[in-house]
C-alpha cells in the first residue's frame, strides 16, 4: 500500500517587474533569477512555470502546501518586482507543470501563444484570470516539449 500522499496545491500570482529596461542586462537577471529558483525548488521538489509579458510576471507554483507557502513568502519579498498578488491558490489533484522552474519570456517562437492569450488588458487593470495564466503556461509547455519530441507522454 502507498503512503498517504502529502497535499499538493498551486499557487498562482502575478506581479510588475522592476528589471532593466537594457536588453542584455535584463536577460542576465532572468538568468539570475533562474539560478536562484532552480536551486530552491529542486531542494523542495517545487514544480513551476514563469511567463514575462514586457514588465508583467505570471507565474504557477506547483508542490507540498507548506513548501509552496515558503516558496512563495520569499517571493513576495524580493525586490526585483512588486505589486505581487495572488490570483488562485488552491488544492490540485496532480502536478501539470514538468520543471522545477521554467521560464517563457513573451517575443520570438512564444509570440503566437502570448497574442492569443492577451493577457495584457487584464494584466494592466489588475485582474486576470487564474485559468487563462493556468492556460497560457500550459500551451508554452507543451509547444516546448513537442519542440524536444515529447509530446506523447502528457496525455
Ligand atoms: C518573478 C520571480 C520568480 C521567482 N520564482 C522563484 C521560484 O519559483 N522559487 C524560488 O525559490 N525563488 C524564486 N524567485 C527568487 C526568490 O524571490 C528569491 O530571490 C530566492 O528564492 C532566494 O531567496 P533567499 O535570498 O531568501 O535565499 C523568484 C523571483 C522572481 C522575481
């Protein structure tokens, strides 16, 4: 018999980044920021997906609750962005998401995913939907995987 499984939840936030405006430094703080939250949430087998719409941030965070409530906690207090909110947290009956910490930044191949997701009014008067992020890194990941040859495996 299996043990009894721990409660896995999602949390779903979104957030105005303070980066810089300079491409390449910009990049190299995604890199840093990528650094930091691959480490953490491998340690705390946290699954995640991060999309960046111009200074918008959406990100889902997938795990244990507790481990969720600490990642998140550290989140809220790094000053690399602010306006942090919540757009759902709740309990999930499986993981979607397959990496400790991916990120999609809007421009190039994910172009098509993003204009068709039009997050942005929303972003701009506050108030997106938890299903239509949810939806958007959902469609990323899979054009991410299909692109590895991996698509027959999510089913
Ligand atoms: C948009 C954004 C997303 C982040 N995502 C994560 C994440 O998924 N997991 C994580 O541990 N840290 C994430 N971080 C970094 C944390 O805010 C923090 O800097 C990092 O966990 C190190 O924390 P510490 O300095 O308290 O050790 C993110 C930061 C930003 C700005």
């Amino acid at each position: 018999m299996r043990g009894k499984r721990t409660t896995l939840v999602h949390l779903i936030y979104f957030s105005r980044l303070s980066l810089s405006s300079e491409p390449q430094l910009r990049t190299s703080q995604i890199g840093d920021i990528t650094r930091q939250a691959q480490k953490k949430n491998e340690f705390s087998v946290i699954t995640s997906f991060l999309m960046i719409d111009q200074n918008f941030a959406a990100q889902v965070i997938e795990g244990e609750r507790t481990l969720v409530h600490e990642t998140f906690n550290r989140i809220t207090e790094d000053q690399r962005h602010r306006d942090v909110l919540i757009c759902e947290w709740r309990e999930i009956p499986k993981r979607e998401f397959v990496s400790s910490f991916k990120v999609v930044v809007r421009g190039g191949p994910s172009e098509a995913q993003f204009a068709k997701a039009n997050l942005m009014p929303a972003f701009q008067r506050g108030t997106p939907k938890a299903s239509a992020i949810l939806a958007l890194a959902s469609a990323l990941q899979t054009d991410a995987m299909s692109k590895q040859g991996i698509d027959h495996l999510f089913i």
